[in-house]
C-alpha cells in the first residue's frame, strides 16, 4: 500500500511540475486567462461568459498576489485531481497497480495535459465530470445513498464552473435508464438529491433571470461565428489525436464493455458517452468539449487490459504498454504545447498545418495555433496604454475602452497603474463600466478590422483626438491594433455610455 501511494503521489507531482516546464518563457498569459482573472474583482453568482466557480478562484488568487505561479498552478492541481479521481475509479474496478499507473499515465499525456496549462473553466469541468461518474460507480457498487448525493453535488458544482456539465447529464440520465440500474428512478433519495443539488445551482439561476439570461444570448452568437467552422468530420478526428497516446487503452476501455463480463453493470457509461458524443456532433461543439468522457473510458480499458496481460506469458505486455504510450507521448508533446518561441512556429507550419493546428475559429489557416498568438502582444499593449496614461493629469476622469475582453484584461493586469480598470462592452466587462465619476478622456484600443482608422465618428464629440501607437508583435493575434487617445469630451461620456450598455443589453 505504501509502495502504491508513493507512485500515486509521484505521478501526481510530475502532473503539477511539467505544466510549469512545458510553456516557453516568450508567452504571456493567455486571452481567457485575463478575463477570468478580472472576474475576481467582481464577484457575482453569474457572468455572461461563465458560471460563478471561476471568480472564486480568481479571488483567492488575488489575496496570493495574483503572480502567474499560482495562476498556473490552479489548473495544473484540478489536473492532478483529475487524475486521482480516475485513479480511486481503477480501484473501484478492482484495477491492480499496473492499471492506476497506466490509466494515469494516459491521462498524464493527452489533452489533459494541454487543457491544464491554462486558468480556464475547462479544468474543473473535466474533473467534475470524472467526479460525477466516479460517485455514481460507487453508487452501484455500494448501494449507500451518500454517494446518489455526491453525484448529484458534482453535477450541480459541475455546472457552477461551466455549463458544459449539461451535456453529461443529457446522455447520463437517459444511459440510466436504459440500463438495469433504472430503479435508480425510483429511489426518493434520488429525487431530494436533484433538490438539493437544484438549489445549489439555483443562485446562479437567478441571476440568469435577473440578467434576462445573457449566457443563451451568447450561447447564439458562439454558435453563429464560431461553432458555423466546426467540421463534424474533424471533431471525430480530434478525439483520436487528443488521447493519441494512450489511444489503446481507449479502445480497449470501448472493447471491455461488451467483451468483459465484471463490466456489464456499468455498460450505462458506454451509453453515456454514445449519446453525449452524438449531442456534440449534432449541435457542432468544438472538440475539447468532449473531453470530460474519456477519464472514465480510460480507467475502464486499463483494467481490462490488465486482466488480459496477467495471462501466463502475456505480463511482459504490461512494461511493453508503458513503454509504448511513452513512446507515443513524445510527438504529443512537441507538437501541442508551445515549448518553441513563436517564431519557430512561424517558420516550420507544415506539421501544425497537416495536424489542423493552424486553423483557427474564423476557419482559417494562419501562422501560429490561435492558442499561442492569443498569448502574445499583450504586455506591448498594456506598456503602451501605460505611457499614455501617465501623461495624463486628470486620470481618474480617464476611461480605458477596448474592443474585447483579452484586451482589457491584459491592461488591467499588466498595467502598472492598478486602479486603470479598462473595460469592453465585450463579454463581463459591458457590467463593470466605472461610471462613478464624469469622464473626460478616453484611451481607446481598437482591432485591427476596425473601418473607421481615421476616428470620424468620435470626431466631433472630442476636442483632440490623436493615434498614439498600435501592437507590432508579428506572431501576436492582436497584431495592427491601434491605440487612440480622444481628449477633452464635449458631450457627457458617462451617459452616452449608459445608453450604449442598455443597447447592447437588449
């Protein structure tokens, strides 16, 4: 026992370390990250973007100092928990060592991986996931009602840190019933389970309603401008290269169902995972989505595999498997994570290209991943808002107003002034407008794209308006976006803006 959780704590520091040694020195924080990060200024029970668990988190980071060591280190331990769910689920199995460490190591290097390098909601969605499956096997096997509640807890905390959970629920519950264990229905523990777990959610909920239920609004236009890109065919794909790797133990979790009896009680999750796969393909969701079914399919096919290698003759296949998924990791992790500067990348495109790397949510093809030119200029544009900024007399009648939410994230975060507080009437920031005081200049910031280059709109509403820089990071995504200084108002800005919030909201 000593032996197995020695190797159980190993594996799970090694999760933690390589998050920290896998990102090279010329990236900043990503886009997301900047946003997520401003949450924790404003605690709510809800945002546009996301359910409320996020800003929790940015809020503890924030009394640490909000250096991006603990910044990365959030995501990196709801990976290790991840892994360590997917661990007990092995041992519920009455999986051995050699199926804990290979399930572990599958998760190790996969997608996981990549997921857990960024403060995003997608961590703790995996792991919520896992968790929901894991309290339900425990559930079946025991036949305690604890465990009917701690399902129910993980779906509802599941769905405070991304709404995502949802699709899990839609395929699990209709799997439930399908299966033997639909007497689960039946069960009164059952239903005050979902009550309580309703009224965990039910915060957030309400203020859904309050905010006349922004995330569906959004929920519209990700699905016009982005997930319009999403190709069926390479969704399917996708789930192939996110678990390349270990892609044996997958299969052979799919094989375990039908061909190993000790697994036909819990046949429920291959349903699961058929249908909630079906409900991605069919709503066009982007492939990382799908991520929090595979957990649980790996923890299945490594005990099967265990049993099948335990054969007289067969054990050498366990060192044989190992070797093998380590083997395969290494393209892994030299082409999905940005351990080269952006310039390498920039000048060896064709294996990003022939893996779909570069194609980015406009459908397109470019230089970089998206996710590594999402992590570049930020700290250009932030010193340059600065130098601006420190010019300025009168800066507490100063607005910072920016085309999207990475941009006003950036600032806030790298700026030197703390109490900038740029904004966006992009995502959550349309909310936090500092409108306490009369405004008098504005700093703005605008995309490359914008048409209006020359600033004949705000013309006559300011007295002096001058372009003073623009972001020359070639491989940043932000790249060509200018950077305005419009001073001395001659209208009430405070309310002009007022009125364009009420336009944006309706």
């Amino acid at each position: 026992m000593q032996k197995k959780i020695l190797i159980l704590l190993g594996i799970l520091l090694l999760k933690i370390v390589l998050h920290y040694l896998l990102i090279h020195p010329a990236y900043e924080l990503h886009r997301d990250e900047y946003l997520h990060l401003d949450q924790g200024r404003h605690l709510a029970w809800g945002y546009i973007s996301v359910p409320p668990v996020t800003s929790w988190f940015s809020f503890l980071l924030r009394l640490l100092g909000n250096g991006v060591f603990w910044i990365k280190f959030v995501p990196a331990l709801f990976g290790a928990l991840t892994i360590l769910v997917a661990w007990k689920i092995v041992l519920e199995l009455k999986g051995g060592l050699f199926a804990c460490v290979l399930c572990s190591f599958a998760l190790l290097f996969c997608i996981l991986l990549r997921i857990n390098i960024l403060y995003q909601p997608s961590s703790f969605d995996v792991f919520f996931w896992t968790l929901t499956y894991y309290t339900l096997i425990r559930y079946i096997n025991t036949k305690r009602t604890r465990w009917l509640y701690a399902t129910c807890l993980s779906l509802a905390f599941g769905f405070l840190s991304k709404y995502n959970i949802l699709f899990l629920a839609a395929g699990l519950f209709p799997a439930l019933l399908l299966s033997e264990h639909r007497r689960i229905f039946t069960n009164k523990h059952f239903y005050v389970s979902l009550l309580i777990g309703l009224l965990v959610v039910s915060p957030n909920l309400v203020w859904q309603y309050q905010n006349h239920f922004p995330t569906l609004a959004q929920l519209r236009e990700l699905s016009e401008r982005q997930l319009v890109h999403v190709n069926r065919f390479n969704f399917l794909k996708e789930q192939v290269l996110f678990f390349l790797s270990g892609i044996f133990v997958l299969l052979a979790g799919l094989a375990g169902f039908l061909l190993y009896r000790p697994f036909r009680p819990y046949r429920f999750v291959l349903v699961s995972f058929a249908i909630t796969l079906a409900l991605f393909l069919f709503f066009q969701a982007k492939s990382y989505y799908s991520v929090g079914l595979y957990p649980v399919l790996l923890s299945f096919g490594a005990v099967y595999l265990e049993r099948l290698f335990s054969a007289k003759g067969r054990t050498f296949l366990r060192s044989v498997s190992l070797l093998l998924l380590l083997a395969l990791s290494v393209p892994f992790v030299l082409l999905a994570f940005p351990i080269h500067p952006p310039a390498y990348y920039a000048s060896h495109q064709q294996p990003y290209k022939n893996m779909g790397a570069l194609r980015w949510e406009d459908g397109q093809d470019h230089q970089l991943p998206q996710d590594y030119a999402d992590m570049t200029g930020w700290k250009e544009l932030a010193q340059k808002t600065d130098s601006i900024y420190r010019l300025l007399p009168d800066r507490d009648a100063t607005l910072v107003l920016c085309d999207n939410y990475g941009q006003a994230g950036a600032i806030n975060y790298y700026s030197a002034f703390k109490n900038i507080r740029a904004v966006s009437f992009n995502a959550d920031y349309v909310n936090w407008m500092p409108l306490e005081k009369p405004i008098q200049n504005v700093i703005l910031v605008k995309e490359v794209d914008d048409e209006d280059s020359s600033r004949q709109k705000e013309q006559p509403l300011f007295q002096r308006i001058l372009q003073t820089g623009s972001i020359e990071n070639p491989y940043a995504r932000e790249k060509g976006t200018k950077i305005f200084l419009l001073e001395g108002a001659k209208i009430d800005v405070n309310e002009r803006l007022r009125m364009e919030i009420q336009s944006r909201k309706r």
